[in-house]
DNA sequence: GAAACGAATGAAATCGTTTTCATACTTATA
DNA sequence: TATAAGTATGAAAACGATTTCATTCGTTTC
C-alpha cells in the first residue's frame, strides 16, 4: 500500500506537490508532474479513500432508502440512481428500510456519522419532525414518496393525476362499482392516488364504499386475497383500481383461476407499468411513471446541495403520469352493454 | 459537529478515555463513563466514520457487483445481500456492470482506493488475470458467478445439474427437439447450464444441434426474438430450455401472440423462480435457486476473509437447484400421444 | 515495609490526505 | 534598477478518531 508519502519520497518532492499533482491543481512544472505521475505509475499509488473523506469533508456516498428492492418499481428507481450518481463519480449505498421505522432511523445515522453526503429517501417511514433534525448533518432529498411538512427538496411525480386518469379510464367504459387497491396507509403517495381516485368518481357522479377499499396491498399474495375479499362482498366490484402491477398480477392470476374472465367480470388497472403487464392474459393497463427522470433530477438536487450546503430549501419538482391502455379494461361487458 | 475533542473538554477528561468509552474498552471508572455518555448525549455526538476508517484502516463497506439491478434475479440477490450484510454492521455499495469490462474494472478501483473492505462479484465481465491483482488490496469472493482459475472463496449453485434436471424433465416428457437459451457467452453460469443440458441429452441419446442454440437471451424481448427466430427454421423445437424466467415468459408471450398453444406446440423451462412464473398463462416450469442462503454465505466469508487477511484461498460452497414443475412442460402434445 | 501488580488516566504518535503559509526564484512593469 | 507580480516548491497544520506508552495511585504479597 503506497501512500503519498512514498512517492514523494521516489520523486525526492514533497507531499504538496505530488498532492498537486494528483488534484491537477496549478503551479507544478511540467518536468516534476511527469516525475511524479511516473512514481505513482511505478509505485501502484492510488489515494486513499479515507484519508480524502476525512481530509475534505466529504465521502462521495449517497445513501437511497427504499422499503424492498426487490419491487420492480424500486428496482427500477435504484437502477436509474445508481447510474446518474455514478455519473457524478457518487458511489450509491443501498438502504432497505423494509416498512420499519427504527430501520429507517438506524440507516440516517450515516448521514450522522458522515459515512454518506446524502440522503435520497424514496420511502418514508418516520413523521417528518424525527427525520428533520438529521438535516443538521447533511441534505435529504424526498424522490417518490414527499411530506407537505417537509423543507426539502422533493422530486416527485403528479400521483393525484395518477389515480385521476386511471379511475377514470374505468368510469369510461361505464364501471360504477370500482374498487380501490393501494400500498400502506402512511405513504403521501398513496393517500394523493386515492384524492385522484375519489376525484375522478365525483366528477362523474359515483359514490365510493368503504368496503371497496383495501388499504394494504404490496405484493402478489396481496393481489390474490383481495380477490377473495372481493368475492365475499354481497355487491361485488366490476372493476378495481390498484397502486402496482404486481397486485394487479396477483388479482387477475387469481380471478382467473375462479374462472373469471378479465376484463369482462372485472377490469384491472395496474400501477407503474412494469414488464409484467405485458407478459399477463391479458395484458394490464397500468401508469406509466417516468422513473429515470426522477431518479436523475434527484441526483442532480442533492450533488447541487451538498455544494451549495443549503439543505432547508423546499423546492418541488413533478413530473407526469401517463395511462397506458391495455387488454385488462378494454371491452368490458358493460362497455360492450352500452354500445 | 461535535468532535471526540469537544466530549473531552466538556467532561474535563482526555480524548483517550472517551475513545474508551466509545469502544467499551476495559479500565474506565463506571463514574468517568457516565460523565462521558452524558457529554456525548448533551453534544449529540457520533464518531466520525472517516476518521474512523483512517484510523481503523477499515470502512465497514462491501461492495456488490451485479451486470444490472433490474434483473429479479439480481434483486433478490442484492435484497439478501444488503440484510446478511447489515447484520454484521456493514453498508453494501452497489455496482452494476451492465455488462461492461471497464465499468466493473473501474468499479474494482473501490477495492484499491479503500473505499470498500471487500467485493463481492455476482458477475464477472474480466478475465481472471484482469481481477487478480486486486486481490493485494483486499478480499474478493465470488457469488453466483465463478471462474475455475480464481483463487478465491466461492460461493455457488450446482448450474450443471440445474441443466440437467431440466432437461431432463422435458426428455422424460418425450421431447427430442429441445432448443437451448442462455445469456452471455462469458459466464460460466450459462457454460455450465449447458454442459448439464448436453449431459442429459446424452443420456438420452438425443442429438443436439447448433442451429437450437440461441446464446444471447437475457430480457423478455430477446426471448420473444428467439420464438422468432425459432419458427424460422425448418425443423421447429417442440421444447426450449431458457436461462432465466424473463426470457421463457417473453417466449411464451410471443408464442401465444402466434397462435401457439403453450405446452402443447412448445414446452418451456425457465429459470429463478421468479415470481412472474405463477402469474402467466400457462404458469412456468422453472428451477429454483436458493439466492438467500447463497448470498448469506457469501457474506459470511467475505467478513471471515477480511478478518483473517487471508484472500487467496480456493474455497467452493455450492448449493442445490430444485425444479419447480408447472403448467408450461406438463401435458404437452408429445407426452399426451405416448399416454 | 518494600516490591510487585493492577486499575485508571493522559500525552502524543499515528492513519494518509489537503491546504495554508512561507519562501525562493523568475519575469514583467514603472 | 527597484518593485511588483507571478510561478514553483516545501514545512507543518489540519481533518477526527485510536492506540501505544508512560505515569500515577491504590492494593496485594512476601
């Protein structure tokens, strides 16, 4: 392990210059940078990590929260992030908080402990004001999930217009009994789908039931046993509207299997549309988010912030949802009723 | 920004004795370490990572390598990793190579800078001799992936009977035209899934023939690529054994587009088990591979290795595959006439 | 009662950089 | 020609922790 030390020792020059050298700051002549480089080349030298991070204040480390990655969504989301903060030579730390407050508290103390130089939270699980004190330390940026009560940057994408453009693709093919699927009570998120959701309703005159809500739906289990819930209640939905494709799957998988036909018994709109919504029978008519912009404004937010050492700035930037149409709601019996 | 300077004029005591406190270290009065906590309650102190590392010549950091995060495959690997990994108090940095030579040999320099403790390859895109130097600078063990002249811990899954069992299953049913994706020409995964798909063919005395190759398959549209390209040739596979479950469900999806009747005009096997495999139509015969256990070893021996400073030692951990029999093999048109 | 030992503490060195400040030399400017 | 301005370099101080070594004090032990 060479340090700099021993190259300055090779080229009989101090550790400032060869420091120079490395930093491509001025005022090094020509002959010695070429000394230098070359002792670097012969010596294997390449700086440490630890020493620059403790030296400048600075690790080139950001921290993505996320509750699981192995959610296509989140996959996604970290793919996209991973690469635009590679872009800006970031390395990105990988934090699951797994729906867990404590998790997601636990992993801030890098922020804390000055092991990364941001924090992108792509999930919250925590009331703002336990995150908040944490901005002492460093930028937080919220991509995807937001708080109204937070001053921070967010990136986020227009989910009111979202759940708005989905239900009321339905309430066009003429379903009034629609059902409404989403993930976690305490996502901003979800609770703007459902504004969006009951938005486009009252516009066209149609009440919502409780009953047709479910509120916890994640995964592809959840998807089947809503179905079953579904079927239990005395006035069944002829359409149900979902926060994910991969609950979208999991109902029609299920319906299909009790002998439903989708969309003609029911019709299924997705959420994020993820490769699966192509490779189902039918194929899911979803949202379409645009991740990769997301992902790469973040990124560009928080490399501004850590520069600029303002954290307490609450700046908005959105980005639109687009519906993408189909065979799962399309030629539903009640739309082929009505023509 | 508290320092371990500030606790220590704050309680009157030397830097030396708080570090001892911080670190539970022996000879401390019960009355000083009290003193101690309280200041470092009161200052809202926390050590310094950086310092830390510089001090401990060590991050707390691995580093994951992956050719992309996308792949359910890798994600589930990457979710395992991140846990295993946080249990033993460490961070998981993810690299995704997408494929790329100098990406990942550039994502190495992590491991040279000090920037990790060690590395972790799920995927190799370098020769060996490329990779080895690295091993002067810390620990690097191979999950998923392996290479025969690498001198280092590997953790695997047995690909040559994961071929094997598959194929067979599609012999047992009577197939003899049996086409063979896989990804990458590179990877031993793929090379040695072959040689167990050609051990079973053997077995059988079934002849296997070039033009049934299609070794480039890795999304969903290359599989629908290779139906294609399958129906193209004059004598038509009545069975194809694909690398991953993306690739057999983009298969199938073109196939039934066509008009094929899936397992009756085509059997087909996947691979991983993902999750999409129980949610088309026909669900998907497929192997699993025990990516939890696998990655909970790989970490096991990464930290074991970085303890004992010990990184050139060819050590293999290989784990069982498990044929996962669903409705895309079962019942095919060979298998009906031979009943 | 002296020697030996263990417990409690601190001064200073160390990890490997970057940066500040000082210094020396060269060249342009009045 | 004296002065200012720029160029090139190095010594030493930081960054914030941990650890080595020395010191002090109290308690055994013979």
């Amino acid at each position: 392990m060479a340090t700099i030390e021993d190259v300055a020792k090779l080229t009989g020059l101090s550790r400032t210059t060869v420091s120079r050298v490395i930093n491509n700051h001025p005022y090094v002549s020509e002959e010695k940078r070429k000394l230098v480089l070359e002792a670097m080349e012969k010596l294997g030298y390449v700086p440490n990590s630890s020493a620059r991070s403790l030296r400048n204040q600075k690790t080139s480390i950001l921290a993505l929260f996320i509750p699981r990655i192995t959610n296509p969504f989140f996959s996604e989301l970290v793919e996209a992030t991973e690469i635009a903060a590679a872009e800006y030579g970031y390395q990105l730390i990988i934090c699951q908080t797994r729906y867990s407050p404590e998790k997601e508290l636990n992993y801030m103390n890098l922020l804390k402990t000055k092991q990364v130089d941001g924090v992108i939270l792509a999930s919250i699980q925590n009331e703002w004001k336990k995150l908040k004190p944490f901005l002492q330390y460093g930028p937080i940026v919220l991509c995807n999930e937001f708080d109204d009560r937070a001053n921070v940057p967010t990136v986020r994408l227009d989910q009111v217009y979202g759940g708005y453009i989905a239900t009321k693709h339905l309430l066009e093919q003429g379903h009034t009994k629609i059902a409404y699927c989403s993930g976690g009570y305490r996502s901003n998120v979800a609770k703007s789908r459902e504004i969006g959701f009951k938005k486009a309703l009252a516009e066209y005159k149609v009440s919502f039931h409780e009953q047709y809500a479910f509120r916890d739906a994640f995964h592809i289990a959840d998807g089947k046993r809503v179905f079953q819930k579904m079927m239990e209640l005395s006035e069944r939905p002829t359409a149900v509207f979902t926060g994910s494709d991969e609950v979208a799957a999991g109902i029609i998988s299920e319906a299909v299997k009790c002998g439903y036909r989708i969309p003609e018994d029911l019709a299924v709109v997705g959420f994020d549309n993820q490769a699966i919504t192509e490779l189902t029978n039918p194929t899911i008519t979803t949202v379409h988010q645009p991740v990769k912009q997301m992902a790469q404004k973040a990124v560009d937010v928080i490399v501004e912030k850590i520069q600029t050492k303002k954290y307490e700035t609450k700046e908005i930037y959105e980005f639109p949802l687009q519906l993408i149409v189909r065979a799962s709601t399309l030629g539903s019996k009640l739309h082929q009723r009505e023509a």
